[in-house]
C-alpha cells in the first residue's frame, strides 16, 4: 500500500506499547500460584483500578473507528447504545456484583454447574467463547484495517502479531496483568479522545458553533429514525441491542472478583 505515513515516532510508539503488553504478561506470571490467583488475583486489587478496567472494556476499535464514521456519514443513532450504559451498570452494581460475589464464587459457569448441571456449564462456556470470538474479528479487523492503511503492513499479518501479543498477555499473566494494562490503557484513550475532539472542535474556522451548524445543516445532529423499520436501524432497536449486549458481558462481573473485600 502507498498511502502510509507514519513518523518513525509513530512506529517507536506501537513497538513500545506492544513490547510493554508483553512484559506486563511476563512480569505477572511469576504471581500466578494458583487458580485464585489467576482468575481473581486473591481478590487483592482496588475498586477504582477494576471500574476503570470495566470501562476500559467497553470502549474498541469499533468504538473509536465505526462510531465516528457511522456519526459522520449518517448521524448518532449509535450514540444511543451509549445511553443504556449508566442505566445497566447501575443494575449490575446494585444486584448483580453483589449476588456474584456472595453466591456465585469464583466462575458463572461454576455456579450454572451447581445449579443446573454440567451441561449447562459448558453450554453457556462455549457459547460465550463462539461470541466473542466472532465479536474480536470484528475488532481486531478493524484495528488491523486502520493500522494496514498508516503503516503500509499486511492486515493479516497484523492481526496475528496482535493476536499473539494479547495471548501472552492474558495466558500467562492472568486478570491482575489484563487489569493493569487496561487502567494504562483506559488513560491514554480518554486522554487521545478528548484531544481529538478539542483538535475537532476549535481546529475548524469559527470553533464549535460552525461545528454544530455544519452537522446541523446535514442532518447529522438527530438519533432517529424514530418509526419501526426492522431492516435497518431505528431509535428503539438500537437501545434494546445494547441493553442485552451489557446484561450478558460476563466479564464485566468477572472483573469484580479481584476487588478487595
């Protein structure tokens, strides 16, 4: 491809982050004596470095690459996905977190296990593995898209060096590594976010009003359609999908195992 046109900085920087993944894999591993520990970090890491974990998790790829598109193209009917969050997180904090920590244990499927069985464990264990191994394709495509155009580099050839570098992570530091790095993480997106909006914002000719207007004037200020269509997207479809879509992350509960009691 000849359109890339990254600074070596640039390249410095990915190198860096990714040889940082590795390393926080690496480091973690020497802590990782038992099941507990793995999956939970015997329960040892604070509340606030776990909700910016869970927050980090929501935000993808797809999140930084489609939303805007989407927002640029069309409007923010997506951006109505966003607005169930505070509703569902609310719930979980309430209920859910509590009846997992104090009945559930270490596994949901260790508990589906107790209470129904094990086909019931591996059932739900298998299905939660097919969907979101169909979901990381679309995040790691994405990812290795925006990547393969800015650096010149094969899209396979990216996924699997980013493949490989999360396995590691993952496999061999256990949640007390992902945790971590996802906090790092999670303040360099919030942190390159906001400057691309204020970049956005006042890098236009008259500032945030010449903004709105311009959205304005191409309809691209408004959340509808507001009609029930189900072969595209509307205002209500969109807001049932993402209210299953938080009700069934199981690792958003199993992130709140490692909290200290």
């Amino acid at each position: 491809m000849g359109n890339a046109h990254l600074h070596i900085i640039d390249y410095v920087i990915i190198a860096v982050f990714l040889l940082m993944t590795v390393y926080f894999g690496l480091s973690f591993a020497k802590k990782q004596g038992s099941t507990r520990e793995y999956f939970a970090a015997s329960g040892k890491i604070p509340s606030w470095a776990i909700g910016f974990s869970i927050l980090s998790t929501l935000i993808s790829s797809v999140t930084f690459l489609a939303y805007p598109g989407e927002g640029y193209s069309s409007n923010w009917i997506l951006l109505v996905q966003g607005l169930m969050v505070p509703i569902v997180l609310l719930s979980m904090i309430w209920f859910i977190v509590p009846l997992y920590r104090k009945v559930i244990g270490l596994s949901t499927y260790e508990y589906f296990e107790k209470r129904f069985g094990s086909f019931a464990r591996y059932y739900s264990s298998l299905g939660f593995v097919l969907t979101h191994f169909s979901k990381m394709g679309t995040v790691f495509f994405l990812l290795s898209l925006a990547l393969a155009n800015m650096t010149g580099a094969n899209t396979i050839v990216i996924i699997c060096i980013i493949g490989v570098v999360i396995i590691v992570l993952a496999l061999l530091g256990g949640i007390e590594a992902v945790i971590w790095l996802d906090v790092i993480q999670g303040f360099m997106l919030f942190g390159c976010g906001i400057a691309c909006l204020l970049f956005i914002l006042y890098g236009v000719k008259g500032g945030p009003a010449e903004v709105w207007h311009i959205a304005k004037i191409n309809h691209h200020t408004g959340f509808g359609p507001y009609n029930f269509n189900f072969t595209k997207s509307y205002f209500g479809r969109g807001k049932k999908r993402i209210s299953c879509k938080y009700d069934t992350r199981d690792n958003a509960d199993d992130n709140t195992l490692p909290v200290r009691s």
